[in-house]
C-alpha cells in the first residue's frame, strides 16, 4: 500500500478524524479539572468554608458527568472511525487481490493471506483509529508537567525527567520487540496453515495411520509459536513494569516533596492530592504510550506484510475505448510463464468473432496458459495478446469481466445456496430454472432437501459431480459475455449432458466466440467447429479444421495420444 493510498483512505475519513479529536480533548480536560476541583473542595473544607466546599464538591460531581456523556460518545466515534477504516482498507484489498496475478498470490499461503485480510487491516484500523487519543494523551502529559512547574521547580524537572527516561526505555526496547514480534507473527502464520493443512489432510493421516507424525509436527509447530509468544509478551510485561515502576518511585518523591511544601505553608493539601492524582493519571498515561509503542509495532509487521500483496497488483490497467465488443482474440509472439521452461513460447494465434474454436493437445502443452492470459490471471513477458485489436492491458477489471468468462477445470462456489450463487449472474430466477430444466438437472436439485435453496460447499462436494459442473456452465452463459471460455468442461461432463451443452454453445456462436479446451475427440472431430488449435511442447503445431488438418503428420500423432 502506497503513501498516497494510505492518505486517501485517511482523509475520506477525516470528519470523524475531527469529530474524535474534539471528543477525546473534551474527555481528557474534564479528566483534568475533575482532581481540581477535588481539591478546592478539600482546601475550603480545612479553612471551614463549608458553603463553599459544597459548591466545589458539585461542580466535581458535574465535571464527573460531563466526563461520563463524552466517554460515551468518544467511544461511539471511536468504533465509527475504526469500522470505516476498515471497510476503505478493505475494499482497497480486495480490490488489489483481483488486480494481482496468479502468481503473485501464489506466494502467499491460505492462512497468511486470511491473516492479512482480517488481522492486519483490524490493525491499521485500530492503530490509526486510537492515534487520535494517544495524541491527545501526549498533549496531557505535556500540561501535566507545565502543570507541576507552576507548583514547584524541582517537581517540574523530576516530572520532566521520569517522562524523558520513561521515553528513551520505550524507544530503546522498541526495536528489540518489534523483532520478536515480526517473529512471532511468521509462527502465527504457520500454525494457521498447519491447522488448516490438518483439516484437509485427514483422510490421509486416517488412511496411512500417521497420527504421531501429525501430531508431532502440530506440537512442534505450536511449541514453536508459544515460545516466541513467550518472549513477546514478557518482553512487554517487562518493559511495562519498569516504567510504571519508575513513576511510581517518582510519585513517592514528588509526594514527600508536596509534603515539605505544605509543611513550609507553600502549598496547601489539596494540592497534595492533585500530585497524587496527576501522577496516577501519568501512570495511565504511560499505559496507553507503551500501547501506542506496540501498536506500532504490529503496523510495521502488517504493513510488510500488506505490502507483499500490493506490490504487484495493476492499479486497474488502462482504459478502452471501443465500446462494441465483437470478440476477436490475437496472441502474437506471446512468451509466457517461466523464461526456462515457458507455458507458451513464441506463440501467435488468431481466433474469429463468432466462432467455435477447440485447443488441444496432450497434458503439460500449455492450453490453459492461452485461458489465463485471456483472463488476465497473469501477464506474459514477451508479445502481445489483443482483443479486437486492442492489447487486453488497455481494458480495466470490470471491462474484461464483462467481455470474457470461463468455465475453470475445478469451478469453485459461494458458500451460498444455489439460487443465491445463480441469481448472482441473473437476478431474473425464471432464467435459472429454464437453464438447468434444459441441463437435465432441474429435477436432481428439487430431489435435494433444500432444493435449490440447498447451500453448496466452496468445491460442490456435496452435489453430484454433473450438476458441479453443469452449474459452472450455466454461471457463464446467466453472465453473456461476448467470449466464452471452456477449459476441459466436457471431459467431466456425462454423455447425455456433454450433448445438450455441445448443441447449445454451438448454437451460440452467432453472437459469442467459444473456445473450448479438450481432449474429447468427438468435439475435435465436429463439422461445426471452426477451428482448432493444436498445442505440443509450449507451441502451436497446427491451425485450421479437422478436415484440413488430419493430412498433418505431427496433428494426427498427437491426435492419437488424446
């Protein structure tokens, strides 16, 4: 996350910024004035003005209240603050996740990326959301020092001095936690993915009876993160009593001093129990510094760590003109993937609007790298990849999701019902139903127990393999997007169904251009097909129809190992 980024989610919050500074600064003068008046009320007691203490003992009582309401609405600000600053963080991060390449996240394990999204945005929000009132916390601090300077020099200078060393012991160790708390985060991380890796792995560690190794690796792991968690927290404890003990000992001090001075009639009692009061406000104060110094902390570790997922991330692309789509697809000298060993090397290729073109070739030749350039999973390093003759880098997210979808090898779902994840593409249900009746798979929903209000699981586990990807069929045509992308989908479609889906999307080609990748050779060999695209080792070694291309030596070797 950049500066500029920061500072814009900032200053589109920046009323409530006001709004909490003038709350917090109400808070803290009341918490000022109430000893004050404590005081006064202790000073008129001892002299026997009664009237008069009454009348300073109600006024504590009002500051007292007034303390009380803006409490409240302090906190109130205080939680409207934090959740707007964690929505902007987080449709800024969500955003940056569908900006960003495969293989960019690729770097970044489930837990790590969950612990981004949730933990480091809640600490930024609260950092940044709390900085208001450490600020004014500090302004208190700097009174309550003038403060003890106007009663007496020398508890002005050992107030100043006792804050000075309280300070530097803060920045001296903050460097030394910050350390070990970067560490600690790296353990959190790896537990979380440990746990999550135990959910997923337990059939197998039922199925091999490999218990203690799993449970081994578990306890080392969690070992691990509790000894650097150990250390953190103690590390903070110990820094934390060192302080507030200082104070304490200060306190002591200032107090025998205020002592000599009542004693000399310099000062009088009720001044004795403003010190008291003003150095327990400083110990509360020195609190919520060491708290700031912390959260400190955690933001350098988070912003690492944010900084990891928007460093690659597009800032969207650029803007298209062309408003009429017609769905023309260029690859022209496209080096893609790894320089080494590239998914696609030096590969050129033009597919026609309107038309039904098959990719294929043996597993390991590179056709899906052809789907996630078009989807803009990642970029190529080498060539251009156009559409309508325009370089698909010159069209922004939302663009390119309203020109191309897909059908993915392993579609996955909302954790929503099946309506909900339909309705999605069309809100119209009617629409829905027409399209799994004409699927064959209307009546396999309504035999579930919840129909289709029946809540699928993120991988569709919990229905029939045909209605999973039957369902990611009809996502992309509710979409209607002037390309449609078919990676595999008929390999693990039923015959009966692989028919119906194949008549559709030949009818559809009128108005859309489809690609299909697959090794079914029924399809490759269909008359309607306008064209097919033949992959072997990263290259394209054959271009044209079946009827052209089964004179081709090198089309009917591979077309033979399909």
């Amino acid at each position: 996350m950049t500066k500029d980024e920061n500072r814009s989610i900032l200053l589109k919050n920046k009323k409530y910024f006001i709004i909490k500074f003038i709350c917090s600064l109400a808070l803290r003068a009341f918490l000022l004035a109430i000893p004050i008046y404590y005081s006064y009320g202790i000073d008129e007691i001892t002299r026997g003005n009664f009237n008069a203490a009454y009348h300073m003992i109600i006024m504590f009582f009002v500051f007292t209240f007034l303390y009380r309401i803006s409490e409240i609405v302090n906190q109130i600000t205080y939680y409207k603050l934090y959740s707007n600053l964690y929505k902007s963080y987080m449709e800024l991060g969500l955003s940056k996740t569908c900006n960003n390449s495969l293989y960019s996240l690729s770097r970044f394990s489930l837990s790590e990326y969950s612990n981004i999204m949730s933990e480091d945005f809640e600490t930024l929000s609260d950092y940044y959301a709390t900085m208001v009132i450490r600020t004014v916390e500090i302004m208190e601090s700097i009174y309550i020092v003038i403060y003890f300077f106007t009663v007496n020099v020398m508890l002005g200078y050992l107030t100043l001095f006792v804050c000075l060393v309280v300070l530097f012991i803060l920045i001296f160790y903050n460097p030394r936690i910050a350390k070990t708390n970067k560490e600690r985060k790296n353990r959190h991380d790896k537990r979380i993915s440990l746990f999550q890796e135990l959910l997923l792995s337990v059939k197998e560690i039922k199925g091999f009876n490999i218990f203690n190794v799993a449970h081994d690796r578990t306890m080392n792991t969690v070992s691990d993160y509790l000894k650097w968690n150990d250390k953190l927290n103690i590390d903070k404890y110990n820094v934390k009593q060192v302080s507030l003990g200082l104070v304490d000992i200060f306190q002591f001090i200032c107090l025998m001093i205020g002592i000599k001075l009542i004693v000399d009639g310099q000062v009088t009692i009720g001044v004795l129990t403003i010190i008291y009061n003003y150095y327990a406000k400083l110990s509360a104060l020195f609190t919520s510094i060491i708290t700031l110094f912390e959260s400190n902390i955690n933001v350098k570790v988070a912003r690492l760590r944010i900084h990891k997922l928007f460093q690659y991330a597009s800032s969207n692309y650029g803007e298209a003109t062309n408003n009429q789509i017609l769905g023309e697809i260029e690859f022209n000298k496209v080096l893609y993937g790894n320089r080494k060993d590239p998914i696609l090397n030096n590969v050129s290729l033009h597919i026609k609007p309107n038309t039904f073109t098959v990719i294929t070739g043996v597993s390991g030749s590179g056709k899906t790298g052809i789907f996630d350039l078009l989807l803009r999973y990642n970029r190529q390093h080498e060539g251009s990849v156009l559409i309508d003759k325009v370089s698909i880098l010159n069209y922004d997210t939302k663009q390119i999701g309203n020109i191309v979808s897909c059908v993915r090898k392993n579609p996955t779902f909302f954790n929503i019902s099946i309506r909900d994840n339909l309705s999605i593409f069309d809100s119209n249900f009617e629409n829905v139903v027409y399209l799994c009746k004409e699927f064959m798979i209307h009546d396999y929903i309504m035999a579930l127990d919840s129909g289709y209000d029946t809540i699928l699981q993120t991988d569709a586990m919990n229905i029939n393999g045909d209605v999973k990807y039957v369902l990611a069929i009809i996502r992309v045509l509710l979409k209607r997007t002037k390309i449609m992308l078919f990676d595999e989908t008929f390999d693990y479609l039923s015959h009966d169904i692989s028919i119906k889906v194949l008549e559709t999307l030949i009818d559809m080609k009128e108005d859309n251009t489809i690609v299909v990748i697959t090794k079914n050779k029924s399809i490759i060999e269909n008359p309607d097909v306008d064209q097919i695209i033949m992959l072997d080792s990263n290259k394209i070694i054959a271009n044209g129809t079946h009827q052209e291309l089964i004179k081709n030596d090198d089309y009917k070797k591979i077309f033979k190992k399909l």
